[in-house]
C-alpha cells in the first residue's frame, strides 16, 4: 500500500485489490464505463458477479505477472489498473493493462500514480519485460498520459474500435521493462 499527494493536496492511496473490495469494484467500473467511450466495454456489458470478480481478485493475486490495483480517495474506489498477461512461457514476459478513474476526479494525477506503482510493480517481478496498451485515436488525456509515462507509439490498428456506429482507429504503445 502507498500514499500519495494528488495534484490539489488530496492523500491517495493505491494498493491491490482483496475480495472485499469485490462488490464496490463492480459498481465504481460499471460508473467509469457509463461516463466514456474509451473503455473497451459498454456499462451494460460489465456482467461480472460477485463471486466471478472475487475469483478475478484472487487470481491476480496468485499470479506472478498479473496484478489488480486500486485508488482510494476518502475510502471510496475512485480508480483501477489492472494488468493481464500470458501464461505461456514464450509470452510470459507481455502484459498489457485496463486503467479507469471516475470523472469526477479526473486530471488530479490519479491514473498517473496508478501507472506509476503498476510499473514499481512490474520491474519487481524480474518477469515481465514490456508492457503493452492500445488506446482510442480520440483519446487525447489518454495518449499524452501514456507518452508522458514513457510509453512509445507502435503501430495503429484501423477501425480498431467501433463506437455508436463510427470506427476509431485503435493507437498501440508499449514500455519496455528493463
Ligand atoms: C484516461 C484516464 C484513465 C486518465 O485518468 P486521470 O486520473 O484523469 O489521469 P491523470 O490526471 O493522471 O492525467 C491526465 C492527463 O491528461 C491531460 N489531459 C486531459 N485532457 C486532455 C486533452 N483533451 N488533451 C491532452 N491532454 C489532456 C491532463 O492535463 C493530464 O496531464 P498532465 O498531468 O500532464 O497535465 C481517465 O481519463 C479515464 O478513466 N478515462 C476513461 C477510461 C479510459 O480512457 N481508460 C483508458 C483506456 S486506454
């Protein structure tokens, strides 16, 4: 667990996720989907149960490149990274991440300290080696977050994400952990 100063003097803390967290987890990621386009899902799509999301929590947390952290501000779920990455031995060393933070706290400096411990986290486990995103073209506090961080452009996947109706190419950026 951290503590951090946000950009207007607020204490932060991020840590990992535990099963209690499960069910305020799934109302603050259903809240972010309802507010953007960015994510990958609709708020309608997050079906996730209870139990499904604790499995989720454990999982990470039994996984060796694999993590699940959370923003808390005035004890309340504000924000999440979570890190997914391969299994297979050739791939092992890959992960790439899912980042939200509720509107209303948005540009305090929240998903940059998220970033930051995730990638604490990931030159820790001697294991993972780059870490990859693919972020919406119309993403713009997205992408200069991501290039603020270190993250570098590498390609773009046309038509990568189709929101009500119109395509968005998807821009793909990866950090490598060395
Ligand atoms: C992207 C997201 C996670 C950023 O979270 P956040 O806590 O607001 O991020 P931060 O405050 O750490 O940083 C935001 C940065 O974007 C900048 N920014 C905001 N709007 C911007 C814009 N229109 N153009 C360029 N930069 C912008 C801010 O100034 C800030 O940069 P700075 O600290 O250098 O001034 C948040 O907006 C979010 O949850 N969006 C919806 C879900 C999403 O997009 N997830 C990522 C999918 S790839």
């Amino acid at each position: 667990m951290v503590h951090v100063k946000l950009k207007n003097n607020q204490e932060l803390i991020i840590r990992e996720a535990e099963k209690d967290d499960a069910e305020e987890l799934i109302i603050s990621v259903k809240k972010i989907a309802d507010e953007t386009t960015f994510l990958t899902f609709e708020a309608d799509e997050f079906t996730l149960t209870k139990t499904e999301e604790e499995k989720i929590i454990a999982e990470s947390h039994a996984s060796d490149n694999r993590i699940f952290l959370l923003a808390i501000l005035n004890d309340k779920i504000v924000g999440f990274i979570k890190v997914d990455a391969n299994q297979k031995k050739r791939c092992k060393h890959l992960a790439s991440f899912g980042i939200g933070v509720l509107k209303e706290h948005w540009n305090k400096g929240i998903a940059k300290h998220l970033i930051q411990e995730m990638l604490k986290w990931a030159k820790g486990t001697q294991i993972l080696r780059k870490i990859n995103l693919g972020v919406q073209s119309n993403n713009l506090a997205g992408i200069h977050l991501y290039k603020k961080m270190g993250f570098q452009e590498e390609g773009t996947e046309r038509r990568g994400a189709l929101i009500y109706g119109e395509f968005y190419d998807v821009i793909l950026m990866g950090l490598l952990i060395d």
